[in-house]
C-alpha cells in the first residue's frame, strides 16, 4: 500500500531547496511512497502543478511565517490525505506551534540553513526550537556542518539529529570546454552570506599574477547594486561580471576553468557538487558544507576559513595548469556522480518516512 508524505516548504520559487525537493519527489526510485507539496506562501516557477504534476500542490497564503490562522489548513489538510509523515523544509514559525495537535504523524525537519542564516528572527527562533523542538521524529541535517551548528543552540535534539547529505539533483551530461583564458565562475545570489565583497578582493589579488583572468558571477538579489558599485570603485568592470540569473547552469559551469565558493555561511553547497559533476574543480572554505564535497587536493581546493589570500593562491594556481584542470576535473565528476547518487538518498528518507515511532 502507497504511503504519502506531505513536503511543506515557504514557496515554490527558483532555490537551491525548492530544486531539491522537486528533485526527491520527482525520483522514480521511490518503493511504496507518494508525495503532495504544501508551500505556505504561494507555489512558483519552479514547484507548482503544472512542473508536477500529477504530485498536488497545495498553498496556504501566508504573507509572514507566523500567520498561524492560515497554517492552521495544514491540519485539515492532514485530515483530508492522511500521510505518513510531513517533511517540513523550512523552519516557519506558525508551523511550529502547530507541532503538539500533529501527534500521530511521523514529523520530519532538513535543517537546509533556515535557521542557521535567519539572524534577524534569531531570538523567536530560538524560544520556538527550545520549546517545540521535542515534536519532532527526526531532523535531517545537510552536513556536518549544520549539525554542529545546530547543536550548538540545541544541544538537547542531539538524539533526534541524522546527517544525510544532498544528493546530486537531476544529473545532465553537458559538454565541458576548458577556456583558452581563464574564467573562474561563481554562482550564487547577490545577499551578504554569500561573500561577493570578499570575492572582489580576491579578484584584486589574482589580477596582479594573471591580467587576462575573469570572474563571472551567475546570479541576482539584493547587493547587485552595491556589488556594481565596489566593481567601478575598484577597476574591475572588465574582469568581475555580473551576468544576472540564468536557466542553465550546468552549461555555464561546464565552461569555467574553475568555480569558487567564497560564501561566509555555506550550509552545503549544491553550486559545488554541480561543479563537480561536469567536471569542474571547486574552491571553498572550511567551516563549511563545501568542505564534506569537494575531496581537498583532488577534486578541488579546501581553503582555512575566510583566508582570501589563500583562495587567490589556489584560484592562481589551478588557473595556470590546465593539467592541473583536467585531472581534478575528471575525479571531481566521478566523486560527485558516485558518491551523491539520489537512489541511496531516497533509500535513506524512505527508511526515516516508514519506521516505527
């Protein structure tokens, strides 16, 4: 007999979690169980009906996560399907308070970063955690990382916690093209947590040792325009681009001589596993999500938290060996295709959908 599992999530635009989801509950590798999407604001580009079906997706209408009216639907949403389990992806507050009348359900929480970046609502989020946090059947962490930090603050869930890593969400075989000059590539939205300011300053140092060298940034938000602005201030114009959001990025990836991920909080970092998969070295910090998939040395470089003049060093250096390149390239794909396979991340949700209390 199916069993379903209700995935709530805030809403259905383009992300990194919103990818993820649509990629486990789109799997074929599913034994017994089915899955409806719950978005507690409205679905998007990305997660809605017409993307999924014949998965349902339901929205709730929620402008602010502690509108605790409209999340009250969930219940007589489970009233109505029954599951299994909900598998909550974000930490909305509303939701929250609602864990103590959802007593016979397997609840399941992926900590994604939420709570980790959120530091304007850390204060609630804490008092919300500390009090409701003993409802929850099971919560996934995405890393070592985000279970260290987790723990951190909530060292009492030590017991409920699991770390299951992201799976490489719907591997593409593309064409890599190492460029003739170098292109390192970031991808990434323009918000404070993802360390462009820092990127800036380490393009300054690598432009010194090679002129020619570009950096170009996938991705838009907030900071675009003091982005631009620190670009013009330093010279950069002809060697920082910012090329806004694109639909394809695997392609893009496939034609950077490397991708960097400069990000201050990085709670696992799809960008880098993507990389990785068609065959492009990546460089990242420790203290980070990045540093669980990229193999140091071999399927990229590993760099001591926040040291920018070291991630400059190792951009340098892998930008002026394109055997360097290929070689790292070629084991980053195989590391990412074999060891992130969505077959044995659906096995793993599966076992946690199914067993007993």
């Amino acid at each position: 007999m199916t069993k379903l599992v209700l995935h709530l999530i805030w809403d259905g635009d383009l992300g990194g979690v919103q990818r993820y989801v649509q990629s486990i509950t789109t799997s074929d590798n599913w034994n017994n169980i089915s899955h409806a999407i719950v978005v507690f604001s409205k679905s998007g580009r990305l997660l809605n009906s017409k993307n999924l079906f014949p998965t349902p997706v339901y929205e709730l209408g929620l402008t602010r996560g502690w509108h605790l009216l409209k999340a009250i639907k969930i219940i007589k949403l489970c009233r109505e399907l029954n599951p299994v389990a909900i598998h909550c992806h974000c930490d909305t507050l509303a939701f929250s308070l609602l864990l103590k009348h959802l007593n016979n359900i397997r609840l399941i929480y992926t900590e994604h970063g939420d709570t980790l970046t959120r530091s304007k609502r850390t204060y609630i989020t804490n008092y919300i955690w500390k009090i409701m946090g003993r409802y929850w059947t099971t919560l996934i962490m995405n890393s070592k990382y985000v279970q260290t930090e987790f723990l951190k603050s909530y060292p009492q869930l030590k017991h409920k916690t699991t770390v299951i890593l992201n799976p490489l969400c719907n591997p593409k075989q593309v064409t890599r093209s190492i460029p003739q000059s170098p292109i390192v590539g970031v991808f990434a939205r323009l918000t404070p947590e993802k360390g462009i300011d820092w990127l800036i300053r380490i393009a300054i140092i690598c432009k010194i040792v090679i002129p020619e060298i570009k950096f170009e940034i996938f991705g838009d938000g907030p900071l675009r325009e003091d982005i631009e602005k620190t670009i013009r201030e330093n010279q950069l114009s002809e060697t920082v681009l910012l090329n806004g959001y694109i639909n394809n990025p695997l392609e893009k990836m496939a034609q950077m001589t490397c991708t960097a991920v400069p990000s201050k909080i990085e709670t696992f970092g799809l960008v880098a596993l993507e990389a990785q998969s068609v065959g492009v070295p990546v460089i990242g910090f420790t203290n980070s999500g990045v540093a669980e998939i990229v193999i140091n040395n071999e399927t990229g470089k590993i760099i001591p938290y926040g040291n920018l003049e070291r991630m400059a060093e190792a951009i340098i250096e892998l930008c002026q060996s394109k055997e360097i390149i290929e070689q790292m390239g070629h084991r980053a794909k195989q590391h990412a295709c074999n060891s992130f396979d969505i077959k044995k991340h659906v096995q793993q949700l599966e076992t946690i959908y199914t067993k007993d209390f």
